[in-house]
C-alpha cells in the first residue's frame, strides 16, 4: 500500500497509508499507551487512554483506531492530551477496588503501571458511587472480581473472537456497567470452556486463576503425603518469563531445582506420559486408520478443546481420541504403577500437575475415569504462574538455582514429548511415531521435523504419503479455527484422518496459565512463536526425539501396561466423554 | 360522497385522552341519527396543538374542537353535523371571534407556522394509503424512477440545502452522495427512529401521521444512493407509530410501491422495521447500526463511517425521520420550493417539541430563523400564570439552554451553536423564574448519566461524578473548587467521549454555567437556590407578624413540622421539614414563604 506524510510531534514520517496512529506513533518511535486495545482482537477505542491530538479533528482521537491520512498532523504528548489520560486513570481508579496491596497482578498490572507512569498522585480524587459485586468464584478454574475490572473488554473479545465460545460480555449501563455472563449466570453455570484466555487478556487483577497454592503447601506440609509432582511441557519455555528471563528461555533445570526446594518428594516430567501418549494415540489412531472407522480422529490433549466439543459439538465426540490427556495418563500411572512399585498407598500420594493451562484443573475434577475408583488421577493442579508464586513466596532464588535433572522412572522425555507445548506439537510427534511404525524406516534428522504443521497460523494442513497411504492431517490452535474445521468437516468441504486441537491460539505456549504479558509487549511480540521456538530448541537438544524411543517408555510397556492398547492400558490411560447443555 | 368530513386526532397525545372512545362514539351517535352516508369520521395524525386535544375539525367549516370529551359527542352530532349549528363552547376560544369562525391558520399558534415535514399529519388518514396517494403521495419516487437519473436526484437534494435534521445539521444531499460513490455488492437507507430526547416527539408524529412519506423518502434514498434495502429503527414505546408503519410497508408492497420493479422501473426495494429496546444511545447512528445487527447497541469508532462500512459493514446512509419526511416534498417540487425558506445555511423548516413552562405545549413547524421569541410569545401564546421567561433549553440532553437576552436569536444551526446552544433534534423546554438553573442541568445531566451506553469511560464514569459534583451542589455542599473541577470536567468528557452522546452529555452544564453563573455561586457561596427549587437550600418559615394561629397549616402537614398556640404565631421545625409546600397552598394569610 502507498504511504503517506504525516507529522507526530512536530516531526515528518513517511507511513504506511490505512495503518492506525498507534502503530504510525509506533514506527516513529512512539510508544502511545493504550489500555483496551488488543492488536486485531479488540480494536474498540473504548477506554481512551490513548487518544492523541490531531490537528483539525473536533475532539481528541483515540489513536488505536484512527487511522491516518496525508498531512496529517498528530500531538501524543501534549498537555491537553497528558492531563486527559490523567484524568481518564483517575476516573477508572475511582471505580477501582485499589486493593494493590495484595493483588495478584500488583507489579503487573497494567492500570498501576500507566498510573505510575502519569504520577497519579491522589487514587481517591474522583471517588464517589462504586458499584459492588460479589466475585464469581464458580468456576474450577478462575475467579472474577468485578471491582478491579475497568471494561476494557479485552476478555469479552478473546472469548468471542478468539474462542468462539462468547459466555461473557457487558450487561447493565452506564456506571453499573459490567462484564458477566447472561442473566448474571454463575461462570459453572455456562458452557464456559475453562481456557482462561481471558485471564490472560486481562490488565489487571479482575481475572484470575483460582489459586491451589496453598492446597499444595498443605500437601507438602502433611507428614502422611508423598507429594509428586509433573510439569507439563509449556512451563519450561513459560515460566522463565516470571524470573526476568527472555521469552521462550529454557529453564527446565531450574524449574527441577526450585520444585525440590519447595518440598515436593518427586519431580517428574509430563513430556514422558506425553510419549505415553503418543503410544497410545499413535496406536488409536493406526487402528482407526486400517479400518476407516471414526475418521478424522481428533486430539484430546486439550481439556479446553474437550469441554468446547462436549459443549458446541457433541456430535464429533466419537472422533475423539479415548487417551487422557499426558497430565491424566501419567496422575493414572502414579497412582497405580509408581505407587505399587514404591509401596505407598495410592491414596498417600498426592499428585501435583505444573501446567500452563487453567482448564487442567477443570479436568482434575473429572473424576469420572479416574485408573482406581474414588481415587482422583491428579489431586492438584498449578498454573505456570501459581509455581512462580509459590516460588517467590518461599524466597527461592530461582536465577541463582544450579540446573538440576528429574527424578525416576518418570523423568525422561522425548522430543516429541516437548513439542506438544506447541500447536502442531502433538500432531508431529504421533506423526514420527506413525511414520516409523508403518514403514519400519527410521527418520533420521533431515526427516524428522514435520515443519508443514509447524508455526503459529490457526489453520494448518498437510498431507503425508506413508508407506503409500495418504494421511490428510489439519492442525488447529483457537477455538474460533477450531470451528471453522470442525464445520468444514461437518459440511463435508474438507476430508481429514488426523485432526490435532488445542484451544489456546499457538497451543500450551500460549495456555491461559502462562506467565501474562501485557498489551504492550502482546501488540508487538508474537508471544506464541517466541516461546514455541523455545521448544523446538529443547527438541533438538535431546537425545531421544522419538516417544517410542523412549526408554522409559519401553520400560512401562514392559513392567505394567504390556503393549499400546492393551486392556490395563485402556483402564488406566483411556476415558470418556459427555454431552453437556449450554445452559 | 360525504357531506361532512370531521378529523380526531389519533396521535399518541390525543390517544391517550381517550380520542379512540371519542371516534368510536361519533360513529355510533352518526348511524343512530342516520347519518353515517353523509358525515365520515377519519382518525387523523397530530395537529400539534397538544395541549388543546382531544382535538377535532369538522369540515367544509373548519370548526376547530379543542379539548373535546366523549360526553360532548352528542351534542356535536346533534348540533353540529344535524341541525348545522356549531357548538360554541367547544370552539379553540381564538378562532370564536364576534363575526365568524377564524380558520386555524390565522390563529397565533399557526399562523407563523409552515408545515413541510409535518403537511399530512392531520390531515389525512395515515391508515389509509390512498389518502396519501390522494395528496400527490409516491409521485416524488415516480418522478425519479422515471424521469431522474440516482445523480439528479442527489442534486435535488443537495440543492434544497437540506441538513440532517437528527440533531448533527450534516449536509444531506452529501451524505447521500458519498454513499453512492461507493461501490458494493450490497448497500442500505436506514431510518432512525428511536427519538429519545426528552419531550422531542416529532418523528413519532410524522410515523403516525404520514408514515407512507417516509417509505418514500427511503425508497428515493435507496435510488438515489444504489441501496435496495431499508430499516426503519423505531422505538418500541412509539406502539401506534410502529403499527401505522406496519401497514403502510404492507400496504406499499401490495400496491408495488415496494419490493422488485418498482413502477417497471427495474428498481428494487425493501424495508424492514426494527424496534429499539429503549436505550437512548440507539440513537447514535452507528450504535443504532449496531443494534440492528443484533448486538448491544453500543456506538463504534469513526472512522470508518456508515458511508464506507455501515450496517452489516455494508455502505449505509442513515438519515432521520424529519429528514427524510423532507424529501418527497422537494423532489417533487424543487430545491427552490425548499431553498427559498430559512436562512442563509439553514434552509427549510424545523419541528420543534414545545414543552414546559409555555401556555401552548405541542409541536410546531417553523421557518429556519424564526426567533425564539416569537416561539415563545405568539405560536407557545407565553408563559403561564403572568411568569417571566427564564431560558429555554433546545436540543434536549445533548443542547444547551438560551437566557433571556437572546430571546431575538433566530433558530437555526449556526446560530443557535454561536451562543451555546444547538437544534437538536428539536426539543424545545421553555423555563419560567421558578425553574434552577443548577437543577435544570442536573436534570438532563442525570438523564445521561442513565443512558450512557457504558463502554467508553469518560461517559461512563465521568458524566456520574459530573452528576455527583452537580449533586453535591444543590445540595448546599459545594465548594468553589467543585465549579472549577466540574468546569474541567466537562471539557474534558466532550474531547475524550467516543459518541455524540458522551461528546454532548455535558452541555446543559457548560451552557447553564455560561448564561447563570451567578446561580451556580449563589448555591455554592451563599448556600442559597435564588429560584427555590434546592430543597436542601430553601427554607419555609412562618412570618410571626402574619401568622393568625389558626392552626390549618399544622393540620395539613404531612410530616408534623409545624406547631404552636392557637391564636398566636406557629413555627416550623425545619429539621423535620421536607419543603413540600402544602402550607404555603394552605395558609389564608400568606404568612408562609419560601426562600
């Protein structure tokens, strides 16, 4: 597109023509604040901290939706424009709850930081009515707290846009304005799916994951509990992010290290059972495969995706995979085969998930499958950013932590394993696996990596011709892609045999437990290539790149579950799913 | 044919005063006395006399009943439409003069008055498309479907000098013109409807007294600018507008006035209706938009305008009813018909709402430039009770209010913008000396502060401690440092709204401080509402020297304020007082006052 002259602050740039005044501002080296504004998620100019001056214009305009034209003339910093957005931060404090002090988002949060920023010196200028609310805390994933939301929306439009689920959005006006669900439905009481995208989206403490951390503690601090614990793959390439780490840095080491300094008895790795899944999915799918029979098979690693299918498409639940997710196949494993091996009983152990996800602890609390009765495969479930917590809260040094290694049988993991933290991850690993099963050939490191499924597009397909079968696979991350091919495939538009979905857009790099990074860096970073190059870099840096080569793995088939598919396999790594109403 | 026609007003004002009944006995009284072949009764639209209805004329002699009751309708029968005497006592009391019947236009209140927008209403059946036919009714889109190209039609327009009668003044021919220099595979005229100013009720009138001109209007609208389908977003509180335009759609489709081909000119369109739940920033054009896609109605960032992407992201040209009720008239007789009105940049006419404090409450339809004064003195027939006029406000929550010393301003845009105030959609508040100023602005302040639509946080937020400053005010609390702040934030919620209506919200504020500053510090500095009006600033006392000690006042109180001896003076307690006023109606002696 042709570009065009305009002026920011006195001085001449050349733009593109059609681009907004933020990211005009931007190119010149502007850094124009913004609050609501979520780059092509929520483009509504609502909250109007970033408007800027711009000759000729009757008001001040808000520069995340202004686009720009030839010659014109913008001021970002004017006085009338800093004494408005001064004056927008303390309208939004005066209906903030200004419980900082203890905010789980207190030096995170975006509303604090442009308030320091502006040296907002009186939070109570304009107090006056403030509308109160009862926080939903309904939900097994998150709470809400209307009384530190400031309507951006943010949530409101990643639910709907990203998504495709839509349970939350503005009801009442005027002051009494809020974000809730319909008819002030109770979050448990919606087809909410539990991805906590929103949390993500949020600029300050109104969403939140619930928090378990002191569950675990307790855990650690019963003298009747052996407390293991697994971390999911996303979390080594997340949490480094909490420690001033670059994005997408490896800390598996580290993360190992400050695990055993908080108390846990075990530390173990959920990139094993993610290659525990691959056996068994791999397997599933081979089956399917041979007798066409409930073709395309889909993922079902993913409890957000799981709840969206049970949800908006219970008619595709006999497509999904029966494996529990690698977080379930190895809380099923721990409670039955560590248990009988260490002696402990299982209902002794108390299993801990590290994962980036929140819907993991909705999943927790299916215990409708659990391998023993009445016994829950996984007791907790953490978030990437409740470890952090925890970690900070007990005073551990985590940059000055030696790299320590997993402990046994459940400490190794294959590359395979680590890229399922990514979208495409999970559909490359069972795609090495199935390669080699079918053809009996070994891929070597030129054919190893599957890159037609890689990279962070919502969509992506290819087809694989093994050992003369055509394989049709389509990959996709967001609930909203995922829609968009499940109903290409309902319409019959499109014929796949493997489908992998996860509901968070990029997959687990980028779940809804995952450190939070704000507008600031979200608008400019893609967050989800960053920490997904963090993966693919683990992947090449281990020695095992193959599930079915893991070693552990092999051991497990042969000490317990006999062989992929097998009937105790099925009893403890397989489960079920269920139609649920939408209201 | 009839021998004699009698109109009743079927407006929603004279509906609600029982104008059905009205109708209904007429007609049964017309076919007892066997007259039903030789008088026909017509439920028209609003004559715009409100204040004066039920209202009916009775015609060839144009005897104008006001404020006629069902018991009444035998003796018009009787009299009247049998034996050929009119019934005096029910005459307008301004057209019974010593020699004759006055006609209605030579009365004050239309005299000045010129009815473009507003000519059928009252005039004809709404109900009954033939009647509009009758009166040159579709000849405008005929005109353009045969003889005019959409670009012809478009200079028409632009020519009469016609401006968005909605409240922004937007050049219309325009705004149709930038619609139709876009390209798409799908375009749309969208009527607004959704008239919410408080006491503005013009677009309700002309949907319920002339809806088929606006079906035309659009339909002009959509040739003009290459749209083949239309809304009309109407409120749902409008029940006798939105049924009215109902049948009118209907009826236009039956008779090919709407749908494919229409007059075999290869031109399509149709029109739906929508009606709004109720919420004032649907009048917002593009929230409106937003609405009828089935979302909350919350207004959108401009650009893109509606003449890019619009409804369903389409072009659209949003245009309101008054506008549109313009336009049959000045295609079919020329730009100069309507250029020739009005001022130098505000051409035609203007309906404006007359209510408040003024002796002839309804709507009027006046040339652009008429003065406010001659609203107020010759068509409103001045303020009641002997009061002296104060302000008006125009333009509703989103105008301004006009003191006495511009009483001569002429009404129209550029005018009214100069001192403060704008056109709006046309309400019109007069004000007397008994009215507050600060408790004016407080009024249509906490109007906004209802509606504002929530998304955008200078309204949401800033418009509510605007109120509570204001409340803080009237309440004998406020400091000279609240004026300042309240000053400041209204500059600032008009730069940093999203929509007009947050942009506008503080208007009545900043006008009222303006024009009544005076006023403002009284409340502030000597804790004191001149006007009486703050109840938390005035107080009711007992003058000893006139007060009899008869006690009634102290019976009357509904909350045993006052007491005393008989036969000598009583007092109030003025920590229990709540400023009602009862004892001021009661009191024989005018010992009690309000100060």
């Amino acid at each position: 597109m042709a570009n065009v002259n305009i002026k920011i602050n006195n001085r001449e740039y050349s733009v593109p023509a059609g681009i907004s005044i933020l990211e005009a501002a931007r190119l010149a080296g502007v850094e124009i604040p913004t609050l609501c504004y979520l780059k092509e998620v929520n483009e509504i100019g609502a909250c109007r901290i970033c408007v800027v001056e711009v000759k000729g214009a009757r008001s001040l305009v808000a520069a995340c939706v202004f686009p720009v034209a030839e010659g014109m003339e913008v001021q970002t910093n004017s006085p009338k424009v800093i004494a408005s957005r001064k004056t927008t931060l303390e309208l939004l404090l005066s209906t903030h709850k200004k419980e900082c002090l203890s905010c789980v988002r207190s030096g995170n949060c975006e509303l604090q930081k442009l308030c320091k920023d502006y040296g907002i010196e009186d939070a109570h200028r304009f107090d006056g009515f403030r509308p109160k609310y009862e926080i939903d805390a309904s939900a097994s994933h998150m709470y809400r707290d209307d009384e530190k939301c400031i309507l951006c929306r943010r949530c409101v439009a990643v639910c709907n846009k990203n998504q495709a689920v839509g349970v939350i959005g503005a009801n009442d006006r005027g002051i009494d304005t809020h974000i809730a669900s319909p008819y002030e439905m109770p979050l448990n009481s919606t087809s909410c799916v539990s991805c906590g995208q929103c949390i993500t989206a949020c600029p300050t403490g109104a969403l939140s994951e619930r928090d378990d951390t002191q569950k675990v503690f307790d855990a650690i601090n019963d003298p009747e509990k052996f407390v293991v614990v697994q971390t999911a793959p996303a979390t080594r390439v997340g949490l480094g992010e909490e420690f001033g780490y670059p994005m997408g840095s490896i800390v598996t080491g580290k993360m190992v290290a400050a695990l055993r300094r908080l108390g846990f008895d075990k530390v173990f790795d959920t990139n094993f059972s993610a290659d525990l899944t691959i056996m068994e999915e791999a397997t599933e799918f081979l089956q399917r495969f041979t007798k066409k029979e409930n073709l395309p098979l889909i993922t079902s690693c993913s409890p957000g995706w799981i709840k969206f299918c049970e949800f908006y498409y219970p008619e595709m639940i006999p497509h999904l995979s029966s494996c529990k997710s690698p977080m379930g196949m190895f809380g099923a494993t721990a409670k039955t085969y560590y248990a009988d091996k260490m002696g402990i009983a299982p209902e002794k152990i108390f299993s801990v998930a590290i994962m980036p996800c929140t819907a993991k602890k909705f999943e927790a609390e299916r215990h409708d499958h659990s391998a023993i009765k009445g016994i829950p495969d996984i007791d907790a479930v953490l978030t990437t950013r409740e470890l952090a917590r925890m970690i900070k809260k007990q005073g551990i040094l985590f940059n000055a932590l030696p790299d320590e290694e997993y402990d046994a049988p459940f400490g190794l993991g294959s590359g395979a394993g680590t890229i399922f933290g990514a979208t495409g991850g999970v559909m490359e690993a069972a795609l090495r696996t199935a390669y080699e099963t079918l053809t009996g050939e070994s891929l070597n490191d030129e054919n190893i990596n599957f890159t037609d499924v890689r990279g962070t597009q919502g969509i992506k397909e290819a087809t694989y011709n093994i050992a003369g079968n055509e394989v049709r696979v389509a990959v996709a991350s967001g609930l909203a892609n995922a829609k968009k091919v499940l109903d290409m495939v309902k319409s019959g538009e499109k014929t796949y045999d493997f489908i992998e979905i996860m509901a968070c857009p990029g997959g687990c790099v980028n779940g809804g437990g995952q450190p939070i990074q704000p507008a600031s860096v979200r608008n400019n970073v893609d967050i989800r290539a960053e920490r997904a190059a963090g993966l693919y870099r683990d992947d090449i840096g281990l020695p095992v790149r193959k599930s079915h080569e893991n070693p552990d793995i092999k051991q497990i088939y042969k000490e317990f579950y006999g062989e992929p598919g097998s009937h105790k396999a099925h009893e403890c790594l397989h489960t079920g799913y269920t139609v649920r109403k939408k209201y | 044919m009839y021998r004699a026609h009698v109109l009743v007003c079927g407006g929603t004002g004279c509906t609600s005063s029982h104008s059905p009944e009205i109708i209904d006995a007429l007609n049964e009284e017309l076919k007892a006395k066997g007259l039903e072949n030789e008088v026909q009764v017509v439920r028209t639209g609003c004559f715009g006399l409100c204040s004066n209805g039920p209202i009916m004329i009775v015609y060839p002699e144009g005897c104008f009943y006001s404020q006629v009751k069902v018991e009444d309708v035998p003796e018009i029968v009787e009299e009247h439409l049998l034996k050929g005497r009119i019934v005096k006592r029910l005459l307008y009391s301004e057209t019974l003069t010593q020699e004759e019947i006055k006609p209605l236009n030579q009365t004050n209140f239309y005299k000045k008055q010129r009815r473009v927008a507003l000519r059928n209403c009252g005039v004809i059946d709404p109900e009954n498309i033939e009647e509009y036919i009758a009166v040159d009714g579709y000849q405008a889109l005929a005109k353009c479907l045969t003889e005019l190209t959409p670009e012809d039609v478009i200079k028409i327009v632009s020519d009469s000098g016609l401006r968005g009668r909605g409240g922004g003044g937007f050049p219309t021919g325009r705004k149709w013109s930038f619609t139709a220099a876009n390209k798409a595979d799908q375009k749309y005229v969208v009527c607004n409807a959704d008239e919410g100013d408080p006491g503005a009720f013009m677009d309700r009138s002309v949907l319920e007294g002339d809806p088929h001109c606006i079906i035309e209007a659009m339909a002009i609208c959509g040739y003009a600018t290459g749209a083949t389908e239309g809304y009309v977003y109407v409120r749902a509180e409008y029940p006798i507008a939105v049924k009215r335009l109902e049948k009118a759609i209907e009826d236009a489709k039956a008779y090919g006035l709407l749908g494919k081909n229409i007059f075999d000119s290869g031109f399509d369109f149709d029109l739906h209706v929508r009606l709004g739940a109720g919420a004032f920033v649907c009048g917002e054009e593009t929230a409106l938009m937003t609405s009828i896609e089935g979302n909350r109605g919350e207004p959108r960032p401009r650009p893109p305008y509606p003449a890019v992407s619009g409804l369903f992201a389409k072009p659209t040209t949003e245009n309101n009813v008054e506008t549109f009720a313009n336009i049959p008239q000045i295609v079919l007789n020329g730009p100069e018909f309507f250029n020739t009105i009005g001022t130098e940049t505000s051409k035609g006419t203007k309906v404006f709402a007359l209510g408040g404090k003024i002796n002839n409450t309804g709507l009027v339809e006046i040339p652009m430039g008429t003065t406010l004064r001659e609203i107020v003195e010759d068509i409103g027939g001045g303020i009641p009770n002997g009061r002296k006029f104060k302000a008006a406000q125009t333009g509703g929550p989103s105008g301004g209010c006009i003191p006495e010393k511009f009483l001569d301003t002429p009404m129209d845009y550029d005018s009214l913008l100069k001192i403060g105030a704008m056109v709006g959609s046309g309400g019109l508040i007069i004000m007397d000396d008994t009215s507050c100023m600060v408790d004016i602005a407080k009024f249509f302040l906490k109007f906004t502060v209802d509606e504002s639509c929530g998304k955008c946080t200078p309204c949401r937020v800033g418009t509510r401690r605007l109120l509570e400053i204001l409340e803080k005010i009237t309440d004998g609390k406020g400091t000279m440092e609240d004026l300042d702040t309240m000053e400041a934030l209204c500059y600032y919620i008009k730069d940093n709204s999203l929509c007009g209506l947050g942009q506008t919200a503080p208007n009545p504020v900043l006008s009222s401080y303006r024009h009544f500053k005076e006023e403002y510090i009284a409340h502030v500095r000597d804790k004191k509402c001149p006007a009486g009006v703050c109840k938390n600033l005035v107080q009711i006392t007992i003058d000893p020297e006139k007060c009899k000690g008869c006690s009634a006042c102290s019976r009357k109180c509904p909350v045993g304020a006052i007491s005393g001896k008989i036969k000598e003076p009583f007092v109030i307690d003025q920590s229990k007082c709540i400023k009602c006023g009862v004892c001021i109606e009661t009191c024989r002696f005018d010992a009690i006052s309000r100060k």
